[in-house]
C-alpha cells in the first residue's frame, strides 16, 4: 500500500470514488461497476432510501458502499461531507458528477416556436424552473468539484469525471445551456489542476433506456412515441444506448493506466449523433 491507501501497481483496488446522484439510473450504474472493481464507493445522493438500496446492493456482491443524503447545490451541507471523508478514508481518489436531470417546468412543448398552437412555449417558462434546471445541473457539477478537489490531491489516480451532453437539445433550453456550460468548465478545470496531478473529463451522453425514462421514450405497447422515432432517426447506430456501454467509456476515463494522459476531454457516446448532420 502507499501513502494515498491504494494498492501499489496501478488499477482502480482500493479507490475511493465518491458519486454524486449514485443512487440514479447512471450514478448507481457507475457505483456498481466500480465496486466490483475493489473501489470503496461513497454515494451521495438526496433520497437515502434510494442510496441505502443501491450500497446494500453493493454489499451483497461483496463490495464497499457507503452513503451520504446531501444536496449538491448545498455548499455547506458537502462540506460537512468532505469533513467524513477526510476522517474516515483520508481522502478521495475519484469523484464522478452524476446527479442531474431535466424539470419538467423548465419544458417547452415544442421543437420550434413556429410549430405552436395553444401550447407552453419557452416565453412561458418560469424563470425559477430555469434556474432550478441550470442549479442543478451547473451548480451542482462545479460545487462538488470545489468542495472535493481538495481532498484528491497527492492521491493515487486523481480523476473527476462529469456527465455533460451530447450537444443543443431541443425543448430543454436551461438543461442544454447547463450541460454546455459543465463541458466548457471541465475544460477550464482540467488545464487549472492539470499539473496538481488531478485529471478532469466528462461524458456527452446521447440518448440511453432506462427505468426512469422509458414511460417518455416508448407507449405501454412497447412502440416507440414520436420524439423518440425522431432521436433514433438522428443516431446513425439507430438505436438507444445500453448502461453498460457509458460504463465502459466511465472506466476507461477513470483508470490512469488506460488514459493517464487523457484530460480536458468531452467523450461523446451517442451512436453518431452528435456527428450526424441529418443528411
């Protein structure tokens, strides 16, 4: 063992990744995968019984969870976290920002303001469900990083990995203006710690099934509803992402022997859609 408590030689044994949203679809995903890879996972997320569902999960796989119920727009509340870190493991080796999402207030109904009727479009949003959409998914990506960093550095394989998106979508204006503002931070943050040894990188996820979305995606006879006929017909692989394949990518970004030298990237994996151009 060295000083930062991992195993001499290199792979993820004996990190210790803190995951924001690791109770969610994505977050507990990631948390599971590295688990079965020997790292201590601390998932922080607002729902504790959520979070106890997937650490104990964790533990009957024979992994190490731990959970923390906090707010990641709540600066105090994850500096008290950082405190039970720094007590209890010494420190953190991995933070990946999962926790994010849409608001439905925040949605216009329509593509294009030329198509709408009678409908809500985005002159009707509130400003407060924007700004709730930008806090939680801005905010709640540059704070944690603030607040952890600290904890990372002179640890073996220091790595922050955030969860952007592919690009522009449409109807979601303040999650499309934050996801593109937590691509542009990551580059910013990964050239300010680049040689205080703590790699930063994000995911630009496209389009993936999960439980949580699956009622949007497809009608309770399986077909596909109409916005989601339109996202498969802009993903030249034509189909919807499986957890499994982010996954992959989220490894490979966190594992120094495989991309040690990997910092200030934004890793679409979309099936080609942020490289379609519709014809």
């Amino acid at each position: 063992m060295n000083e930062s408590g991992a195993p001499l030689g290199g792979g993820l044994s004996g990190r210790v990744a803190l995951i924001t949203g690791g109770n969610g679809g994505i977050g507990g995903t990631f948390a599971r995968a590295l688990a079965a890879r020997g790292c201590t996972v601390l998932i922080l997320g607002r729902n504790e019984q959520k979070s106890l569902q997937v650490a104990e999960e964790i533990r009957a796989a024979g992994g190490r969870a731990e959970t923390y119920t906090a707010d990641v727009t709540d600066e105090a509340g994850l500096g008290r976290v950082a405190e039970d870190i720094v007590q209890r493991f010494g420190g953190l080796n991995i933070l990946i920002n999962a926790a994010g999402g849409n608001v439905r207030a925040a949605t216009a109904q329509q593509d294009q303001l030329a198509d709408a009727g009678e409908e809500t479009t985005f002159f009707d949003l509130p400003a407060e469900s924007l700004q709730q959409e930008v806090d939680l998914n801005l905010r709640g990506t540059w704070l944690p990083c603030k607040v952890m960093a600290p904890l990372m550095e002179g640890r073996t394989g220091a790595c922050i990995l955030n969860i952007s998106s592919m690009g522009a979508l449409t109807r979601i204006p303040g999650y499309s203006a934050a996801k593109a503002g937590v691509s542009s931070f990551t580059r910013w943050l990964a050239t300010y710690l680049a040689r205080s040894g703590i790699r930063v990188n994000a995911l630009a996820p496209g389009f993936f099934s999960t439980e949580q979305n699956r009622a949007l995606q497809f009608n309770e006879d399986g077909t596909p509803k109409p916005r989601l006929q339109k996202i498969l017909a802009g993903t030249p692989m034509g189909r919807l992402g499986r957890l499994e394949e982010l996954t992959g990518a989220m490894l490979f970004l966190t594992d120094e022997r495989a991309s040690g030298f990997v910092t200030g990237v934004v890793l679409p994996v979309d099936g080609g859609f942020s490289a379609y151009s519709g014809v």
